[in-house]
C-alpha cells in the first residue's frame, strides 16, 4: 500500500454525506467512519470493533479515546513530518478531548486533508493555518 493509495481512497469518499457513527462510501461516514472506510479500502478488515461513542468523544475520566485506538493500529509520527497519507489528529479547542481526524491529501505550501465535517460531508480541506494548529499528533498506516 503505498500512501498515494490512501490519498486516492479518501479522495474517493469526497461527496459522502456527514452521518454521525456511519462509514458507508456515498452514504454517510463520520470523521473516523471515513477513516475506518480508508483501512478497509487499503488494508482489509478493520483491526477491532468500534464501540458506540459519543458525537463529542467525551470519555469517563478524561481518557483521549480516540488518540489511543489510533495508537493502537498506526504508528504514531514525529512533529513537523507530514507527508499524503498522514492520519491527522485534531483538538479542536484547548483544553479538550483531540476529536477530529482526517487524512493528509498534499503537504507543503498547498497542505490539504480530506475529513467528514459535520454538515458539509466529506471534504477536502486546506490545512489552513486555523486547522495546523489544532493538530495534536499524526500517524501513519501499518506498512
């Protein structure tokens, strides 16, 4: 699987509506629907069942739910690497639970990442200086 692969899947997925908890292509996916949507396309089944989760990934006792099953399966980058293909964790606000994830579509001057984005669907999205802040941590797939 190389990354320009996994750019194109999620590229792919461009158009899909927003659908909370959904990871159906052209019907509905959310963030992390999108990007279970991508392993499936590029690596098979998914690594483990997910389990319902709350629209704001709140957690009893604070835990980074989220940062920590993309630990699990991805291998977790060094800052300032980026490169197409990236897994993207975003905090969205100081302070808060990181509970956005896209993927690196370009890097450079011209970074993009596609996400599902809630009540635009899923997009392709500059990595705009208001979006490179919030990111909190990056993985890349399993080779």
């Amino acid at each position: 699987m190389s990354r320009p692969d996994i750019v194109a899947a999620a590229r792919g997925w461009i158009g899909t509506p927003y659908l909370h908890r959904a990871s159906t292509r052209g019907a509905g996916a959310d963030c992390l629907g999108l990007l279970r949507g991508v392993w499936r396309e590029c690596l098979g089944p998914e690594p483990e069942s997910v389990p319902a989760y709350a629209a704001d990934w709140t957690a009893p006792g604070g835990e980074e739910a989220l940062w920590c099953a993309l630990a699990r399966h991805l291998r977790e980058k060094p800052a300032g690497h980026a490169a197409p293909g990236d897994v993207v964790l975003f905090r969205m606000r100081a302070g808060a639970m990181a509970r956005h994830v896209g993927l690196q579509a370009r890097a450079g001057a011209r970074a993009s990442f596609v996400h599902a984005y809630c009540g635009r669907g899923v997009v392709e999205s500059p990595l705009s200086r208001p979006w490179a802040r919030r990111v909190v941590a990056r993985f890349a797939f399993p080779e």
